[in-house]
C-alpha cells in the first residue's frame, strides 16, 4: 500500500499541471491587475502596485493552505467521484475567465455543482457529453463533499483574514449623496491545491477505518486538485482591514456549521442538502449584512475638518518608509496644521531636507514621525489623499 501511496501522490502531483485552472488562476489574476492598475492612473495619476500584485500576494498562500488541508483530506480519506472533480474544475474556470471571484466562494461553487447535477442528468440523452459530469451514486458521495465544502469554506475564511485583509487597494466611489469618496477594494483569488482519492486506482487499503468517506469497494487513485477560491468586497464605512477580518471569521464559523452537518450527514443522508444550503444561504447573508451596513455607514475616506486622512500609501515611498498606517490622520506637517493636500504641500516647503508629521491613530493618539526628504521628493511622498477639488477627488502627497 504504501509504495503505491507514494506513486500515487507523484502522479497526482503531476496531473496538477493538466488542469486549465492552474494556468487560468495566473492569467486571471494579471488581467485583473491590469484592470486596477488602469483604475489607479485613472484615479490617482499614479499606480500603486503593479499588475502582477494580485497573484504575488496570494499564490503562497494558498499553497500553504493546500497543503495542511491536503494532510486532512488524504489521513481522513475523503474519496470524491472524477465526475464531481470535473463539474467543479469547470464551474471554477468559468467564474475565472469571466472574473466574477466573488462567486469563487466554495458555498456558491458547491451549491451550484449540486443543483446542475438533476439538469445534467435530464440532458445527457441528448448531450452524452453531460456523462462525464455525473457521478453514479450521488447519495454515497454526499457526506464527502459536504465535509470538502466545509474544508474549503475554512480555507476561504483563513485566508480572508490572513491575506485579503492586509492586501486591499484604493479607488473613489460615489456615495449615496453623489459625492465622491474614497474607499478600497479587496478583489482576490487563491489557488488551492488539495489531494484527494478518487475512486478506481491501484491503493487498495490494508486498513478497516481508512479511507472514511469510503466510494465503492475498488481502489483508489490520488489527484490533486486546484481549487479555487475567490473573494470581493467593497469598504468605505470603516477601516478595510478590520472589515474584512470580522468578514473571515464569519465564514470560518460558517465552516464549523458545515463541517458538523457533513459529520451528521454520514449517519443521515439528507442532512448534507440541509447543509449545503446553509453554506450558500450563510455565505449570501454575509455579504449581504456586510455591504448594507457599509452603505449606511458614513464615508470613512473622505474630506475631514481637521486633519489629512491617508487613503492610501505608495509602496517602497517615503510615506512607506515613514511606517503610517491607511486610515490614520496628519494633522500637522513641519509643525503647520493641514486639513486640504495645498496646506500639505506648503507645509513641506518649510524644510525642503526634512519632513516632520504629526499623526492621529485609530485609538485618538498623537505620535511623531519623521524622514529625511530627497530633492525633488517634496510632491512625491507616497501619501494618497480624499481631495474634492481635484477632477477625480484624489491627490497625491
């Protein structure tokens, strides 16, 4: 068992470079970055990451993820029909292509897959084509695939919080008054490769309890699949990054939901539907709770009184180096008060050799940073501001 445990997992490691999905992921994301990189010349006049920014801040991540999951899978034994595989693989591809990441979501994909599968049936007369995403026994396989959206719904929600929280970009909005209005965009998608049994195959088990989710008496095969997960949200009511982590843990606690039905499902069948449909209607509420709130909420990211709010941050800048925060406030530069980027701006020719700012953070405390300010730097800090006077409200400092 173990040589051919060993074969297996080559093999399958291998077929991961067959999938569309693992070239798709990749182009996917560079076209979504040339689409945001547009956006922010467009914006700003300046871009603030370039187009490979989405796939350089997501692709180990996701492999490390699919590979502590792949250790679940494999040890507990989830076998899953290739007619599931395929049925996923093509959804996931399609919702890529079209970049639609938000329905990436595991809830969405898997409840998609589920309620295709009586229509697939009904056409496969005429389309026998349709066969090869029809599995023979879709009660059998009902447990399995609810404990893998589970899985997976975890893996959204880690991921949610570890990576998209901290990887958000800035943009303007209107408001619901017609104003322009700063605001960032979490737009994201992982590759997550696991390793799964599929049935048919040379590993034949010299054990009673493995594999768990057991399909059929035959042996199995390892493949491993490239999943993927996608994730969007729009923030102008609160800082992104504690927006988008209250979003990961809700979804995390969606998983625990899940995971139990699946559980529950092995001893009553009909409990994986029950579940399944608590992930796709749990996931929507999410969103939907999250986005009607940031609608109601006053603009975060706009012109204030007092003070200079930094919308966002220019990496590799002085701003950058100057280890301020997005959301928080200059009040004063050079020991000047500023509240519009002409009083920043003026400020900074006080000491053309020095900058000194003084910062208001998230708790109402004031600190002091400083750097030195190069030639030719004064107009180029890195600071991106809210501005309405500007033709697309943004200014950069």
């Amino acid at each position: 068992m173990w040589s051919n445990l060993l074969s297996e997992l080559l093999v399958g490691l291998g077929k991961l470079f067959l999938n569309p999905f693992t070239y798709i992921f990749f182009i996917a994301s560079i076209f979504c970055g040339n689409l945001r990189v547009k956006r922010e010349r467009k914006h700003f006049s300046v871009r603030n990451f370039n187009v490979t920014f989405e796939w350089k801040t997501s692709l180990w991540y996701g492999l490390l993820i699919g590979l502590i999951l792949s250790v679940i899978t494999l040890v507990a034994g989830i076998s899953i029909p290739i007619e599931m595989v395929y049925l996923l693989s093509v959804l996931t591809i399609i919702c890529a292509l079209i970049l639609q990441f938000r329905w990436m979501s595991p809830a969405y994909l898997f409840g998609l897959a589920l309620v295709a599968l009586p229509l697939l049936n009904r056409g496969q007369d005429s389309l026998p084509l349709l066969k090869n995403f029809i599995p023979n026994d879709l009660n059998a396989m009902l447990p399995a695939i609810t404990i893998l959206l589970a899985l997976l719904l975890l893996a959204e929600g880690i991921l949610v919080q570890r990576n998209a929280a901290n990887h958000t970009t800035p943009l303007f909005i209107e408001s619901k008054r017609g104003k322009r209005v700063g605001a960032h965009e979490a737009n994201r998608l992982w590759m997550v490769p696991l390793f799964l049994l599929i049935p048919s195959g040379s590993i034949v088990s010299d054990y009673s309890w493995w594999p768990t989710l057991a399909l059929g008496d035959s042996g199995y095969s390892i493949l491993c699949v490239p999943f993927g997960i996608g994730f969007y949200q729009l923030i102008q009511g609160m800082l992104p990054k504690e927006s988008i982590k209250l979003v990961g843990k809700q979804i995390v606690a969606l998983a625990i939901i899940v995971c139990a039905g699946g559980i529950l499902s092995y001893f009553i069948g009909f409990v994986a539907f029950i579940a399944v449909a608590i992930a796709v209607v749990g996931r929507e509420a999410i969103n939907y709770i999250h986005k009607n709130r940031d609608i109601n909420t006053p603009s975060y990211f706009t012109v204030k009184s007092t003070g200079l709010i930094v919308l966002g941050i220019l990496p590799n800048s002085v701003a950058d180096k100057m280890n301020i925060i997005v959301g928080e406030s200059i009040t004063k530069v050079n020991g000047q008060n500023v509240s519009t980027v002409n009083e920043f701006y003026e400020a900074l020719q006080i000491n053309r050799a020095y900058c000194k700012l003084e910062v208001v953070d998230f708790n109402s405390e004031i600190r002091i940073t400083q750097s030195s300010v190069y030639e030719g730097e004064h107009h180029e800090l890195g600071f991106l501001f809210p501005e309405e006077e500007s033709k697309y409200s943004g200014q950069v400092g």
